[in-house]
C-alpha cells in the first residue's frame, strides 16, 4: 500500500509541478537521521515522502489531522501530531523514539508553512533531536512549491517544484556529549543548517521575484515571428483570387482574431503569468488554424492532420516550463518552418513534408540548446519518426529530404541571426 501511494504521489508531482529531486542518495541507507527542510507549502511532506527508499516519520501541525482528506493521508504517512500552540514534549518524545529505533523523521524548523517563501525564525527542535541522538541532519531546500501552493491560496496552481536534498550534518559525537545541554550549540547548528538550505533557497526566489516582474511588464509589440502571418497572408492572396478554390473570407477571420488579440494584449488587457503564455500559444495555434485553408488554396495534399496537431502540441508543451527567452526563440524557428514548408510543398509536394520539417527543427533545437525537458522533446519525436516510418516504410522518407534541411536550415539562422527583445535583451 505505500508503494502504492508513493508512486501516485510521484506520478502527480511529475504531471502537474515536473518536480525534479537531487541529492536523493544523502538520505543515509541505514541508521537514525534527521530530514529537515524549508516548509513553503502543504506539499512539502508528500514531496520527501514520495522518493525516501526508507520509512519516514513526520511531525505534523495537528490541525491537519482534524480535515477528512489530508487527515487520512497524513495518517497514512506514520506522522505524528504536534500543537503547536505550546511546547509539545509529547510529540518530541515520540520522535526521539523514532530517532532511538534507528529510523528517519522529518520536520520542519520554520514550525509552520512560509509566510513570504524566505525562512524566518526557527525552531531548535531538529537541531535538539540530532543532538541527543548524535545522528546526522539531512538538510532539504524545496524550491518553487510556495509559487505553487502559498500560504494565501486555498488550492495549488501548476508550477515547477524541485527538492535538493543537501549533503548531511555530521555532529561529532563528543562535542554533542559536552554541549548537550547548551542552548548556543542548538542555536549553532541550526543556523548551519539555515545556511545550507538558503544557498539553494535564496537564489531560487529571486529568480521567481524575478519571472514575475518579468510577467508584470508591459506587453510586448509586435514580435518578428508574429508578423509572419502577415507576408503568408499577402501570399495566398494570389492563388486565392486566381483560382477560387477557397473564399478569402476563411483565411481573413483568423488573421483578424489573432492581430486582434495581438492588439488587446498591447493595449488592454491586465499582464501577468496567463497573458504571457496565452500570447505566446497564439501563434502556433494561428498555424494550426490556418492548416486546412492553405492546403485547400495552395491544393497541395499534407496528410495526418490530427497527428500534426498532436506533435505540435508534444514539441511545445516543455516550453511551458522554461524561460521567456527559450520560448521566443524556439517559437520564431517554429513559425518560419512551418511557413516555408507550404512554400517547398509548391515545387516538391510531399505528404509529410510539414510534419518532417517541423519535427527535425525541434529536434535540432532541442538537442543544441538543451532547454527545460529537452529529452522529453527528443524522446517524443523519435516515437514518432518511428511510428511514421512503421506505418509508410521508405515512403515516409521519399521526397522529405528538403523539409528536413528546411527545419536544420531554420535552426542556423536562430543561431545566426540574434534578435533584441522588446525589452532590450538579445534572444
């Protein structure tokens, strides 16, 4: 049943925050310990639960225990409650039991979830365990879960977590023998462990403080890769009007709901993380859009439309989660190939000539730079390359030799050419 329950928890932490641990092999295979770490939000137990080869045992603020569903699972944890409104040598005495039997527990020294996601005073209490047990402290920083899940809202939004497990505190057995008692020494060795846990935690929430005054800034104008649109739609004009396969109504409306939304977000409408994304997702979603009008004008046939959209969706979702600059770049290669594939289909058709150039310049992107999930790009584009060469065999490769150059040509000239972001910075 815990194995059970650890793996939900890693299967949730993966899908919802990709949580990344490091430092998993500190938690000491054997042996009493002491897990302590910052305390941001209530995921935080669950976080170092999820991954411990080893039972844990928790102190817990025993208010939880009294909510139906977080109850039952704290309970299922082994934690034990602590009330925090006096000095609880009940539930200390319990975890030194644990400590004594040679096993883990893990607390908090904030004593309660972060108000700010920076550590404020601390509890001795960690400090006092090891001590008396002469056992090592493993500290913890968990980054991210306070952008996740703060102390201010009622439910968790998805943000990326990560959770480094420091390399332990190792007491010296006879200075814990001399200085047992000496209320300096617990102070000392809990200021220790602060320091270890902020070298992680303090860079991590200026880099967020950071991102979200990036997401406070005004809109951007229009971005190159934006105005791409604009040239194709000039394009299609001619064989639109000159062979009147397609009404130009069809390629109108989409191109004024999206520079019309370009325009609202300019002017309008409030910025923030949403905005930002919703802009940035505008323009591959315009590509999809415009997929069955440009073939049907341009009467060019590019197969598995649904497939396309699916790979589509797979190459840009780990963008999510990296930053601004990545996505910029990585969104100007994607729009200029997609673009330019319809204009190789004119003098080479090719059923899946788009789908080729596409996924060769996200596997090049992916591969150089290296983003965020990089792997989970690569990973995904191989499955399909081999999919589509299972089902079609040669033909999947017949005739897509210049769409795979497109999506490698598009990568040199990210490489190449440097563009300023409105804001001043080169991407």
């Amino acid at each position: 049943m815990v194995t059970v329950i650890k793996i939900l928890f890693q299967m949730i932490f993966r899908l919802f925050f990709t949580v990344e641990y490091y430092g998993i092999e500190n938690i000491p295979k054997t042996g009493a310990a002491v897990l302590a770490g910052n305390h941001p939000s209530y995921l935080d137990p669950a976080l170092i639960y999820a991954v411990s080869e080893r039972p844990v045992r928790f102190l817990a603020w025993d208010k939880i225990f009294t909510i139906p569903l977080l109850g039952l699972i704290v309970r299922s944890f082994g934690a034990i409650p602590v009330n925090l409104s006096k000095k609880d040598s009940n539930a200390f005495e319990q975890a030194m039991k644990v400590l004594a039997n040679g096993d883990l527990i893990a607390l908090f020294p904030e004593g309660q979830r972060s108000q700010q996601g920076y550590m404020e005073k601390l509890k001795s209490g960690a400090a006092r365990m090891a001590i008396f047990n002469k056992c090592p402290i493993v500290p913890i920083t968990i980054t991210g879960a306070y952008e996740a899940w703060p102390v201010t809202r009622f439910l968790p939004r998805l943000r990326k977590i990560t959770v480094k497990f420091h390399e332990p505190i190792i007491l010296d057995k006879e200075e814990c023998e001399r200085r047992g008692d000496d209320h300096n020494f617990f102070d000392e060795i809990t200021e220790k462990w602060r320091d270890i846990v902020d070298t992680r935690l303090v860079p991590g929430l200026k880099a967020q403080e950071s991102l979200n005054r990036h997401f406070a800034r005004p809109a951007s104008h229009l971005r190159i890769f934006e105005a791409v649109p604009i040239g194709a739609y000039l394009i299609l004009l001619f064989p639109i009007l000159l062979f009147n396969r397609i009404s130009l109504i069809w390629l109108t409306l989409p191109m004024l709901a999206y520079y019309g939304y370009i325009v609202l977000d300019i002017l309008v409408l409030k910025q923030g993380r949403k905005s930002k994304i919703i802009r940035d997702l505008a323009s591959p979603f315009l590509m999809l859009s415009l997929y069955p009008i440009i073939v049907k004008a341009l009467a060019v046939k590019v197969t598995a439309f649904e497939s396309l959209v699916v790979l589509t969706i797979g190459i840009c979702l780990p963008y999510y989660w990296t930053n601004y600059y990545d996505t910029q770049r990585f969104l100007r290669g994607l729009v200029m190939t997609y673009y330019l594939s319809f204009a190789i289909q004119i003098l080479k058709p090719a059923e899946f000539g788009l789908h080729w150039s596409i996924t060769v310049f996200a596997l090049g992107y992916a591969l150089y730079h290296r983003s965020l999930f990089w792997y989970f790009q690569a990973i995904l584009i191989a499955l399909y390359g081999a999919f589509v060469y299972w089902i079609m065999g040669d033909m999947a490769i017949y005739n897509h030799y210049f769409y795979a150059l497109l999506g490698i040509l598009a990568n040199i000239y990210i490489l190449i050419f440097k563009f300023t972001a409105h804001d001043g910075r080169v991407v």
